[in-house]
C-alpha cells in the first residue's frame, strides 16, 4: 500500500474541490435551464403567468445558492482560494452582485430591500410590500455560464496538480 504525497490540509482541499466542482456542475445546469426556457422576466410581466414566474424564481434561487456556495466560508472557514477565481472587471462585478443577491434576497430576507407599508383592513393587520424580482437577465445568466466555466476549468487543473502527487 502506497502512501499518498499529499499533506492533510492538502487532502482537504482535494475534497473541497470536488464537492465545490458539483456546486458547479448543478449551477450549469440551472443556468442551462433559464436560457433554454427564456426565464427572465419581472412578476408583474405579462408574458408568463405566476406560476412559471415561480419556476423561474426557484431556478434562479438554485442557480445562485450553488453558483455561491464555493465563495460563502463554510463551518470550518474554508472558500474557494483566490487564485481559483479567474475573473476581469465585468466578471468580478456581476460576482460581487450575485453573492449580494445570496446574501439578501435568495438565502436570507433582508427587510431592508423590501419596502414593508403597514396597515389594516377591518382590523386585520395586513400591508403592502415590494418583493425583488426573482430574475437574472439574459446576459447575467450567460456570464455566469462563463464564470461558472473559467472556475470549473481552474479547479480541474487544481486537483490535476494534487492527484499526481497522490499518483506518485
């Protein structure tokens, strides 16, 4: 029995990669789905009807929770290194704004970003509320194929390097 080459908290990464690579991969996939579906729209449009709005909501919100999940530290603080992260200007940009949309609207509800107007009807406390679209653009949701993508490919070649120590 061979011993790997490979120190533990290198082993760990070996096994973050893999699983941050999956959060990837399904990110892809929703991603995928939105464009082939042309999901895109507000709630109020009148193209779709509320029920494909609310599709379209949940693979938006599964698109971002897994395309975030890599950049979000976990229980032990682990996170996708920098220099996994291959992105210019316009990709750092629209990253930045979709770990906000994470953070915000998609795994928490930030009051703050809502717009919340009390009142009643009859004594029943109701109100009205302004809800954030549930959406990426078109063109969001094909730069976050290629973010995805020029990730995924870092990663790849991440593990290429540490499996060959492994092999070794």
């Amino acid at each position: 029995m061979t011993v790997p080459n490979i120190t533990q908290s290198e082993q760990r990464l070996y096994q973050r990669l893999i699983v941050w690579r999956q959060d990837f991969r399904d990110a892809n996939y929703f991603a995928n789905f939105l464009l082939r579906k042309g999901w895109h729209f507000d709630p109020w449009d009148k193209k779709i009807r509320w029920t494909t709005y609310m599709q379209q909501a949940a693979y938006t919100t599964a698109l971002i929770t897994s395309y975030c999940r890599p950049f979000i530290a976990t229980r032990s603080g682990a996170i996708l290194p920098r220099n996994l992260r291959p992105y210019d200007a316009v990709e750092r940009e629209l990253h930045n704004k979709m770990r906000s949309l994470r953070n915000t609207v998609y795994a928490h509800s930030d009051v703050e970003l809502r717009e919340v107007r009390e009142f009643s009807v009859n004594g029943y406390a109701t109100a009205i509320e302004r809800v954030p679209s549930l959406k990426l653009t078109r063109g969001e949701t094909e730069l976050t194929l290629s973010m995805i993508e020029k990730t995924s490919k870092a990663i790849d070649s991440k593990l290429q390097d540490l499996i060959k120590r492994v092999e070794n």
